[in-house]
C-alpha cells in the first residue's frame, strides 16, 4: 500500500481520464431535453447546468490515487456488472463534503490524507496506534467485490481493496468486555465544510459516528477498504481508509476513519441519533422492512438503465448476504431491531 504522492494527474488531458461512456451520456441527455441541434446557441450558465449533472466540473487539483498491490480473494465476487468507476467516484454520500451525490467529488479534491494516524484502543489487550504506512506492513492486501446498498434505495456493486476489520481487531487482542465496536470519521471543520454547522451538514452531529456489535465486527465481511478499483481511495469514498460492512444499508459503512474503539457498551451512531424512527442500529438490509417514507422492496442500480429510465431490481435480504451473516440475528426480531 503506498499512499507517497505520483506525479500530477495534471499531465493527463481529460480525453485520457473521461471514459467514452460519459461522452454518450452527455450527448443524450442534449438530445433528450431538445438541446442537440441548439448546443452552440445554449446560454452559457444554462450549459454548466446541464453539465453539472454529470459532475463533469473536473476540480482543479484533482486527489492522487495509487495503484495497490493486493491479491484478488475469488471468495468474494458479485456475480454483476461492476458499477462503472466513472459513477463509484462521482455519486457519493459524504455529508462532511456537502449533501448532493456530486459535492463529495468536487469539494474532496484537496483532503489531507498524509500523515494520517488511526487508533484502535478500548476493550483491548494493546491499544494500536497506526500511520498508514505502519497498516500496510501489517495487513496483507485484498481485492473484494461487494455490493453497497445505500437506504435511499439505490445501490452499486464495488471492488474494494482493503483487509479484514477482524484481523486487526484480533491484533489488538479483544478483552472479555468487548460488545461493541464504536467507528468515528477525522473531526476537522477546516477541511470538511459540512462540519461547521448542522445545516451545512445535513443536520449531523459530527463527528460521525458508526457501530457494530462485537460479533458483526468479527464476521468475515466486515471489511476496512484503503482502495477501491485497484487504487487507493479517492476523498469523496472515505480516504485513507473506511469502513465496509455490505449487508448493512450504506450510511454504516463510515468514511475515513481516526478511531476503532472497542466498548463494553452499544455506542451512539449519527443517523440512529438523528432519526430514530428512520434509522436503526442494526440496518440490515431488509426488503420486507419498509422506510417510514419510502419502499424497501427495490432498488435503483446506479449506471444501469440509462438516466431517464431507472432499471430497478428486486431487493434481497441482507443484500445477498444472507448465507453470511443471518447467523448474527438468530432469535432477533428484525422488524423491530430495523
Ligand atoms: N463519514 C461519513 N461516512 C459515510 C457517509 C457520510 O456522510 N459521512 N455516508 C454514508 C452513506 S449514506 C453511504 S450510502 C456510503 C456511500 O459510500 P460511497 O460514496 O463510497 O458510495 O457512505 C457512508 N459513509
Ligand atoms: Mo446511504
């Protein structure tokens, strides 16, 4: 894992970067609003709205990412189309960096990813204090394909490069008091603009805040990603390192990532504190539990089906995981414990 600095992408003309698929799309959503024989004639303001769609504003400094080296684990495959990289950087949830899909990519660029320090303390044996070149020493590299299905109902299938969340819990060495485990997100209103006010942030208490129970954390999916594609994280998907746990809907999946913290007690999590009724500890996904505002049954996979045309497919329990991990929940009522 190397997370030294390459030279600038600045070098790159956008031709090399931009996909041509970004380039059809463009073209049919002209030509889907009546715009394709006007283009030229397209006032100017109203021309970036229609760019800005797409998030094509490349930022000026764009994030350098690193190629990896890891392992492909075959153990872990999707047996779907892999959401199209293009969409994996350019649709995210990341409320620190604003709270439309295309903020995280155009406000991220310049996040501060080095030195970066991780701590995993609590309930355990020996605390660990990590920089990311020390984790990469310690933790052998793998390549995992999981599906992410966000509790907005749409959902992409990603390959992560990372290493087990167990592994180095058990690094750690875990107490007989450890229950829980509590995640929290890098605390840094200078960089991260939704942090300076609730509103900004759409009205989470930051720093966010995540939770698992001692045997979901322990459970061979969970699984802490440095990369995705192959290549270190970009900012707008949790860089240097985040948390995935994809049989949960995509808000328990925490982004860049200071603190591991073992407890004897559940912690809070931010979307749980913030509506309750919404949004439970737990967050298994689970098509036969609706949102109070929304269905659960479906959902929208992002890149597919075109933009005016939403291909949208069953929802399955646990997201498909269910082989994995429905030995966690044996006696649990799961409509109550949403
Ligand atoms: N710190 C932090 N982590 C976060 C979020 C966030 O706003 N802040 N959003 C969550 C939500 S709602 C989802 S769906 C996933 C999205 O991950 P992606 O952008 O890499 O697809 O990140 C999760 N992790
Ligand atoms: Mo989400």
């Amino acid at each position: 894992m190397h997370f030294k600095k390459r030279p600038s992408w600045d070098t790159l003309k956008s031709s090399d970067i931009t996909p041509e698929s970004v380039f059809n799309d463009r073209r049919n959503i002209i030509k889907a609003l009546g715009l394709g024989a006007v283009g030229a004639s397209i006032p100017g303001q109203v021309q970036a709205g229609i760019f800005d769609l797409f998030g094509e504003n490349k930022p000026s400094v764009p994030f350098i990412t690193s190629p990896l080296a890891f392992t492909v684990n075959t153990g872990f495959e999707v047996n779907e189309a892999k959401t199209p990289f293009e969409k994996v950087i350019r649709h995210n949830n990341f409320y620190e960096f604003g709270t439309d899909k295309s903020d995280p990519a155009e406000n991220a660029q310049d996040f501060k990813v080095d030195p970066w320090t991780l701590v995993i303390d609590g309930e355990v044996d020996h605390p660990i204090t990590l920089g990311l070149d020390d984790l990469t020493k310690m933790m052998a590299l793998e390549e995992r394909t999981y599906r992410l299905r966000c509790v907005e109902a749409w959902s992409m299938v990603i390959p992560w490069v990372g290493f087990p969340l167990a592994s180095l819990l058990k690094k750690a060495g875990l107490t007989s008091k450890a229950k829980y485990v509590a995640f929290e997100t890098l605390f840094d209103p200078e960089q991260m603009p939704g942090q300076k006010s609730r509103l900004m942030g759409g009205g989470i208490h930051y720093p966010y805040v995540e939770g698992l129970t001692i045997a979901e954390a322990m459970n061979d999916l969970s699984f802490l990603a440095v990369g995705l594609y192959g290549k270190s994280l970009p900012p707008q998907n949790g860089a240097p390192i985040r948390l995935v746990v994809p049989w949960k809907y995509g808000f328990k999946s925490i982004k860049s990532l200071v603190r591991i913290r073992v407890m004897d007690k559940r912690p809070p999590t931010s979307w749980n504190q913030l509506a309750p009724q919404e949004y439970g500890f737990y967050a298994n996904v689970n098509p036969d539990v609706d949102h109070p505002r929304w269905s659960q049954a479906s959902e929208r996979r992002i890149g597919e089906g075109g933009l005016f045309s939403a291909k949208r497919i069953k929802t399955l329990p646990f997201n498909g995981y269910e082989e994995q991990v429905s030995g966690l929940y044996q006696g649990l009522n799961l409509t109550k414990n949403f």
